[in-house]
C-alpha cells in the first residue's frame, strides 16, 4: 500500500522549470511515464541520463529514489532521497520517502526524525502523521501510533488508512472489537478498499467469528481475485471450520501464485500427513526445505513423516539435521531418541535420551535459562532462518515487469570476451546490450567495415539457450585487414566450441598491435570455459552460490570429482594485468577465475580494481556484491547490488528482495 501512496502522489508531483537541457527534460519526462507504467529499471536508466545531463537538479534524484524504493532497493532510495535534500532542502515528500525507505531498512529513529521534520514543514499533512504512526507501530509504541493516526482523522476524517492503521494499532493492544469498529469505518470510506476487508477479516477470524470472516475474505477476492494472501487466510477460515477439501484448495491457489511462499506449502504438507497423503506431504516439505534450507520445523516435521514411513534412517537425518540447526530442540533429541531405538541403536539412543532430559532440567532449574538458550543462538547464526518461513504473499509479475518478482537463478555474471555486436547507439556503454566500445576498439571500428556489426566488450553468452551469431562467412570474407579476419575467424569457432581452433587462431595474434589485449582476453575465457567443460562428463555442476554456509560436509559417501583447473586462465590473466594494468575487463575476468577457485578475497580485490578503472561495469559491482554477501558482509553486498541495479542490472533488484 506505502508503493501504491507514494506512486499516487508521484503523479500530482509537478515541478514546470524552464531547463536549458533539452535532453534533460526528455529523460526526467521519460523516466516519469516508466515510473507511472511500473518500468522502474527503465526508469532509473532514463534518470542516469537526466543526471548526467543535469547533475544538480533534485526532481531526477527524487524520481530514481521512488523507482529505487520500487524495487525493494530501500539503501539506494536512501541515497538519492538524501541527495535530493543536499539540493532541495525544504522538500518534504523527500523526507518523507526518505523516512518510509528507512523504516523499511528497520532505521526506526531515523526515520521518525525524517517524518518529524517533514511534519515541522507540512504539519497538515495527515499522510506524514500515519507515516510516523506506522513506525511507532514498528517500535510497539502502540498508544503514541494511535495518538498519530488520531491527528491524521483530526486533518482528514474520511480517511480509510488511517482508520485501517489505527484500527491495526488497537488490535495490538487486545482492543479488538475496538479495532473492527476502526476497520468498519474504514469500510464505510472505502468499501472497496482491499485491505479494510482482509485486516478485519483477519482480526474476525481471531475472534473465532469465522462466518464473518469468510464473508469479508470473499468479497475481498471479488475486486482482487490474485492475492494469495486473501487465499490463504480463507484457507484458515475454511480449516477452522472443518472443511480441509476447500481450505486445501485455497492454499494450493496461495502456490499457483506465489511459488516461494513456504509456510503455504507447510501448511499443506501438515494437512496431508493428517491424512495420510504421506507422498504428498513429504514432496511438500521437500519444498519447504527447498525454499528454507535451515529452518528446523521443515526438517523436524519431515522426521515425523519418515518415522510414520517407517522410513527410519531418513527420520534419523532429519532429526539430526534439526540437531545441528538448533541444539537444544529438546523435541528433536527425544525423536532421534525413538528412532534409535527402533534401529536398535540402543547406546544412541540412550545418549540421547539423557541429552533431552539434560536440557530439560536445565530448564527447570532457571526459566530464564530458555531465554539465555535462544540468545545464545541469535548472535552465533541466522536464527531467524531456522524458525521463519519464507511468506511474503506477492502477487507476483508472471511476465516479468517487476524483477524482484521473478524467479532467477542466482550466479555471478559471465566473463567478458571481445566480439561482435549491432551497434545501434553513440554511447559507448550500451546496458541494453551489456556492452562497452573503449577509444581502441573505435579505432579499429572505425578503419574496418563490418557491415552493420562493430567489435566491443561484452558478457559471453555463447551457452545461452537463445544464442544467435551475428557473423557469417560473408561478412568475415569482407574484411579487408587479415589480422581482423584471423580474430573473427576465432570468435566464430569460440561460438561454436572448436576450441581448439579458436585458440589457435588468438594466439596467432598475441603480439599485435591492434588485436594482442583481445585476443588474449578471449584466450583466458575460453581456457576458464575449457577447465569446466572437461568435467562435464562427472556431471560437475559445482558453482559458487549463495547460501548459508560456506562448506558443504554432506558427501561422506560421494566419490570426490576433480575441480576444474583454471591455472592456465588465472597465468593468462595475470600475465594481461601486468602489461595492461588499466584495463577494467582484464581485472573483472580475473576476478571471475578467484572467483570459481573460491578465492573470494581474491575476486573482491580484483573487482574493486575493474570498478576503479570504470565505474559505470554493473558486472563487477553485482559480482562483488554475491561474494561479499556469500561472506555474510549484508551492509557492504546491499550497497554494491543497489549499485549494480542502478546501473540496470535487473537481477540485483532480486537479489536485494530476496536477501534483504
């Protein structure tokens, strides 16, 4: 709802100055109508441009603030809020988005100080008090939201949020049948306000008047028919009152919408094994463990069902996987225990047997001691990832709109080789296209005719599934200069993986004047390409990632593979560092080999230096940002992805959404 305000008010944003910058005038223009069409990373790309025409005015920081804020990139928001008010002082929407981006990020103080000073500048502005009120809500300051949202009513009494919002604030406070009277005002201004019916249904439903809840969760779905939220929250109605057929098919709607959404999954995996659907359930929490890797309620529930099974060593996993997450699961040692005994691993069994009652009586001895259990375990690990399941309830954007609703695999990005691209643009870094044209490389564009096609960097894509070459034989034959066609020649065979010939065909020209820096380049990548396509064979499939823990000691009994060797790649590259120390490309590549080596400090070195000698190389920034992020540095990976987004690179949005 905050996005929705903020993209509402957006649009009656007017600021009519004559600027002399014709350019700049078409870019904040363009950027306007992809903000109000949800294209926000097309936005912030016009908006670069409307900087770069015109560095000091506010209005493009503010709107690439707003696309930020957008796409769950609350620090950047942040960033270009604040940038606004170096500039514009006095402009209250930007202390007040300012404070909204902060309160999201959990900067509680920070952003009641920006709202207070919004309200110091605006203090009629009922929006700014219930966004105050919000984050008291935030703090559990319950009864000074509620006097907030009391002086939004005083400005604006027909006002459906913030009877909506105070009502939410009541309902904290066990005031409850007051909340539904707030909820019920909040449906009279608003009948048609979705969240009015869902907030009170849900409060109706704690109430147990579940009939009344239905109807609210049902003309809910009649003006959003997509809202898993809406779904799942029937779906508990419907399971309170004893009809699991129809609260089955509501949460499997939660699924059809919102693939991620785990606790839905749970919930079903619960309801299955309740009824003896032992195959369903356990491929259910098989999702649930999918999607929440350390969460010890998917592991420990599957141990359940393996010991229904009778499946006994896979309960024994199970149980012992909850073990590790969270050692003093009294639950899990006593399951373990059981299941011991069924083996007949009568010693293990009693080991830990004696562990469970050792905690216990712990327990007993001090109930402060659970308390000291679960602060132990909140400052060792994420302790948040072993108790929640991943439920954020979006709609989605099945055609991709939003990029944060995408499903994306995360990796690094590629290496960047040397070939051919349409060049369709003066500028000589196309994001579009993810390439980039440096002062050599127009030289040689310049003095050579290639049809319509022109020589740059740019991230290899040869593997990609829609791969399409630009070059043909007709074109190559064209080209008059030999040592041209001879690099051609070799990105063509690179393309279609005769290595062997491609290589051949580079090295004949190190040592060139023109091409010896390319050419070289491409031999690293495609030696790095070789070391891991020589293990394809034993289905080596080892990337970095993202996860939780760094080592993976689950392979007691697997055969070790052979990693790749990448040595020729890394000798290749370092050799290049030295003679072209300038050279941004040539770091980011080397940076990619330390990369898939796990030499992580390495990589992060090596991108840093890419990004020292061209600050605008989104790869290098969005590779940094997963190494430093793998490390567990959030605040310093945030800051790279919000960057590496800002520069267009849609994936660092879901990233951010997904980890921050």
């Amino acid at each position: 709802m905050k996005t929705k305000n903020i993209l509402t008010l957006l649009l009656l944003f007017c600021c009519v100055k004559a600027y002399p910058q014709l350019n700049h005038k078409h870019y904040i223009l363009m950027g306007r109508i992809e903000l109000s069409e949800e294209n926000f990373t097309s936005a912030i790309q016009n908006l670069n441009m409307a900087i770069a025409a015109k560095p000091n005015d506010f209005e493009a920081y503010f709107l690439r603030g707003i696309a930020k804020y957008s796409l769950n990139d609350y620090k950047g928001a942040v960033d270009d809020f604040t940038t606004t008010l170096k500039i514009h002082p006095l402009y209250v929407r930007a202390y007040h988005y300012r404070g909204v981006s902060n309160d999201h990020l959990g900067n509680y103080a920070d952003a009641k100080s920006d709202f207070n000073k919004a309200i110091k500048l605006d203090p009629f502005d009922a929006e700014l008090h219930m966004a105050i009120g919000s984050t008291k809500m935030h703090l559990n300051e319950f009864e000074d939201a509620i006097a907030s949202f009391d002086t939004a009513l005083i400005i604006s009494p027909n006002n459906a949020n913030a009877y909506i919002y105070r009502g939410t604030a009541k309902r904290y406070l066990d005031r409850r049948k007051d909340a539904i009277k707030d909820l019920n005002k909040a449906v009279y201004y608003d009948f048609f306000n979705v969240e009015a019916l869902v907030r009170r249904g849900m409060i109706q439903m704690e109430c147990e008047n579940y009939e009344d809840a239905l109807l609210d969760f049902n003309s809910a779905l009649k003006m959003d028919v997509s809202n898993p939220i809406i779904y799942f929250n029937r779906g508990n109605v419907f399971l309170n009152l004893g009809d699991t057929i129809a609260a089955l098919k509501d949460y499997e709607r939660v699924n059809n919408i919102d693939e991620r959404n785990a606790l839905t999954y749970f919930n079903r995996a619960i309801i299955y094994s309740v009824l003896n659907e032992y195959d369903i359930a356990l491929a259910l929490y098989d999702k649930v463990i999918e999607i929440n890797p350390n969460n010890i309620y998917g592991y420990f529930n599957r141990g359940i069902l393996f010991y229904k099974m009778k499946e006994w060593d896979n309960a024994e996993d199970d149980f012992t996987k909850t073990i590790e997450l969270f050692p003093d699961f009294i639950d899990a040692w006593v399951n373990r225990s059981v299941v011991r005994y069924e083996k007949g691993d009568i010693q293990g069994a009693e080991l830990d047997r004696l562990k469970s009652m050792e905690i216990i009586n712990l327990i007993n001895k001090d109930e402060n001691n659970i308390d000291s259990l679960f602060n132990v375990y909140s400052k060792s690990i994420e302790y948040d990832d072993i108790l929640a399941f991943e439920s954020d309830f979006v709609e989605g954007d099945k055609g991709g709109k939003l990029a944060q609703f995408s499903t994306i695999d995360i990796k690094p990005f590629n290496n960047i080789i040397v070939t051919v691209v349409e060049f369709d643009s003066k500028n000589k870094y196309d994001r579009n296209n993810n390439y980039f044209i440096d002062a050599a490389l127009s030289v040689i564009n310049e003095n050579n005719t290639l049809d319509r096609l022109q020589l740059a960097y740019k991230v290899a894509d040869i593997f990609s599934d829609d791969y399409q070459s630009l070059l043909n034989d007709s074109i190559i034959d064209n080209v008059e200069d030999e040592d041209l066609k001879t690099f051609l020649k070799g990105v063509v065979n690179y393309e279609i993986h005769n290595y062997h010939h491609s290589e051949s065909e580079f090295r004949s020209l190190l040592g060139d004047e023109n091409l010896d820096l390319y050419a070289a380049m491409n031999i690293a990548s495609l030696q790095q390409d070789r070391a891991e396509l020589l293990l394809a064979d034993q289905n080596y499939n080892e990337r970095v990632t993202i996860s939780n823990k760094k080592n993976n000691n689950n392979s007691n009994n697997i055969t070790p593979l052979s990693k790749p060797n990448y040595d020729k790649a890394l000798n290749t590259l370092t050799d290049l560092v030295e003679e072209y120390p300038k050279n941004p490309f040539v770091w980011y590549n080397l940076g990619n080999v330390h990369l898939h080596m796990q030499e992580f400090h390495e990589a992060i070195d090596d991108y840093s230096q890419a990004i020292k000698y061209e600050n605008n190389l989104a790869e290098a920034y969005y590779n940094r940002g997963l190494t430093l992020l793998f490390l567990g540095e959030k605040e310093l990976a945030n800051k790279d992805l919000s960057k590496a987004g800002e520069l267009g690179i849609k994936e660092a949005y879901a990233v951010i959404k997904r980890y921050f």
